[in-house]
C-alpha cells in the first residue's frame, strides 16, 4: 500500500462514508493566482512574440497556478494505471474475454503493453493499481456496482496515487467492460439518448454495440430513481477503477498536483466530480480526444480541450502519457527561453 498523501478524510458526524468525501470536495483550494501572474509576466519578456507559443504558454500559466509554485515543473510524472473487473462484461459488450483484464497487468508488470514504452520513451513513472480485479464488481444491469462504503474506500485508495512526490499525474485504466462501464456513467450523468454514448470499444462489431447500449438501457432502468447524486450514479453504475481515479483527481486538487486526464472511461470517471462540482476539474486538462463515440461528447460537456487527436483508443493511461511531452515542452520553452534583456535580443519597436 502507498504511503498516505496527506489528504486525509475528515471524520463526520452521520458516518455515512460519502460524506467524507463530500467534506473534501467542499475543502478544494483555488489556483495560485500570484505564480500564475508571475508566469505572464516572464512569459512577457521571453525572446518571441507575445503570445507565439500559443496554448504552450496557457499551459506553463495552468501547471503554476495549480502547483502553486511561480517556477512550473515536471521532474517527476507519473501515470497511474486503476485496474477493475466488471461483472456486465459476461453480458457479451466486449471483443475480449475478461480474462484479459488479468493478462494485461501481467504485461504491464513485465514492461510488454503500449504504456511501458511510452513511458519509457519519454521518463515518466509508471504505478499500477490492481482494485481486486479477481472478483468482479456485480453486473450493474442486476444489482449495484459497489456498496456506498466499497465505493468511497476506493476512492481514498485512488488518493494514494500521488503518495511520494508527484509534479504531474495522468489517470488511465484497464478493465474489459469499463467502456460500457464509462458509457453508463456519462448517461446517467447527463442524460441523453443512451447509443450516443456508446461507442464500439475495444472493437465490437454492430451486434456487441447493441449489446451495450442493451446492457446501458437496463441499467439506467434498473437504479432510475437514485442516480441524481453523482456518488450515488458513481457507486451504481459505476466501476472501482472509476472510483479510484475520482478520488486521485481529488487528492491531486488537495495537494497541488495538475492531472492530465486520458480517454473516454478516465474521463467519465472525472465527469462525476464535474457534476458535484463545476470546478472541480479545474486543476485538470484533457490529454487527447480518443476515437470512442462518447467522449467527444464528454469532453464538450466538460468543457476540455485536449491536448492531442490521434485517434487512440487504447486506454492505459497512453493518450495521457503522451500528452505529457507536451506539458514537458511548455515548460522548457518557459523556464528555459532566455529573455530579451539576457539575450540582447531587440523588443518590439
């Protein structure tokens, strides 16, 4: 087990285990508004036009702020990889069997998958979180995902993430099942016609989609009534991967940690802190828009702008990694740039 990261659950009075977590949404600190002002101003006198680097130069303004440090940096990333079973996924909704699940943090373990290497490639740490994935969380269709207790435990164990020092995190997962997982999550959410927000997955033909959105309407019918708190949606139709990638968001909020966030499920996850709160993404910013039908919308909703199109739709955490080295390139430029003063460079007459 990580150590702990200093955001520490504050007892309450019901004893009903979300409301510890509903006390720390109600503690999220602002973004440092001195050290972002100290960005612009650098920013101001470095050797280019004003402005020329774009959204390079939001970005080293973002991770100040939320840092709350005048001087951004990223020396130690890492991307934290939640793992979950999900019990819908015998209901056929993926091309995979759920054995993979397994068989994929073996080859995260061995440094085989998509994520070593690109973390490899580019220095980023690596942890990975198995959320007992040997025993399935119920199918959604039939009962809940987790008990209110089961699910803000998981929560506060996705707080450990940060544990040991972190700059900047990225949030990915692993689990067959979890796109239908994700796609239940954003209707309940939301709203909206359910085939919106299904997409094909790890690459299911027609009839696999149809079995989402099957599988999605069900659920969705069988918690009506007790999906207008975003815990509650979370814990019912939800996953523990999902619950633990809400409640590193959160500690990451709480310790001054920006969180890039991957694809369609990591987003899903972020999505219910959005919808306790408005702001409580503030501290995050969108790696990539994935080729998942949903999260396009998603990202809308949120009001993200990602970082990155590849057309990706891996999960892992990858989309998020490489996002990354652009987060690595704003800060060079920023920290790095010499301004015209120490260049001798003439400024704009």
């Amino acid at each position: 087990m990580p150590q702990s990261t200093g955001a520490v659950i504050p007892p309450n009075p019901t004893g009903l285990p979300f409301d510890d977590i509903r006390a720390l949404l109600a503690r999220m600190p602002g973004p440092d508004e001195a050290s972002a002002a100290s960005v612009r101003a650098r920013e101001a006198e470095l050797i280019k036009p004003a402005g020329a680097l774009g959204r390079l130069e939001e970005i080293a303004e973002w991770l100040a702020a939320w840092q709350r440090k005048p001087t951004p940096t990223v020396d130690r990333p890492l991307v934290a990889i939640f793992a979950g079973a999900h019990g819908v996924a015998a209901r056929g909704v993926s091309a995979y069997p759920a054995a993979v699940t397994r068989q994929m943090l073996d080859a995260f373990s061995s440094g085989q998958a998509a994520i070593n290497q690109i973390c490899g490639a580019f220095g980023l740490g690596l942890k990975v979180f198995d959320l007992a994935t040997e025993k399935p969380t119920p199918d959604f269709t039939e009962d809940a995902a987790m008990t209110e207790a089961e699910c803000a435990a998981t929560m506060a164990y996705g707080m450990e993430a940060i544990a040991g020092g972190v700059d900047l995190l990225v949030v990915g997962e692993m689990g067959i099942g979890n796109t239908t997982v994700a796609s239940a999550l954003a209707a309940a959410l939301f709203g909206g016609d359910v085939a919106d927000w299904v997409g094909r997955g790890t690459g299911v033909d027609e009839e696999g989609v149809a079995r989402k959105v099957a599988a999605v309407e069900a659920a969705l019918e069988r918690h009506a009534g007790n999906l207008d708190d975003p815990l509650e949606a979370l814990r019912r139709v939800g996953g523990r991967e999902f619950a633990a990638i809400g409640g590193a968001i959160l500690a990451a909020r709480l310790e001054g940690v920006p969180v890039v966030i991957d694809g369609f499920v990591a987003t899903a996850a972020a999505a219910v802190l959005h919808a306790y709160d408005a702001s409580a993404l503030a501290h995050c910013v969108a790696g990539h828009k994935s080729a998942e039908a949903g999260h396009k919308r998603l990202l809308k909703r949120l009001e993200l702008k990602p970082l990155l199109d590849l057309d990706m739709r891996l999960g892992e955490g990858s989309g998020g990694a490489l996002a990354v080295t652009i987060v690595k390139a704003a800060v060079a430029c920023h920290t790095g740039m010499a301004t015209f003063a120490e260049a001798a460079v003439s400024e704009k007459g």
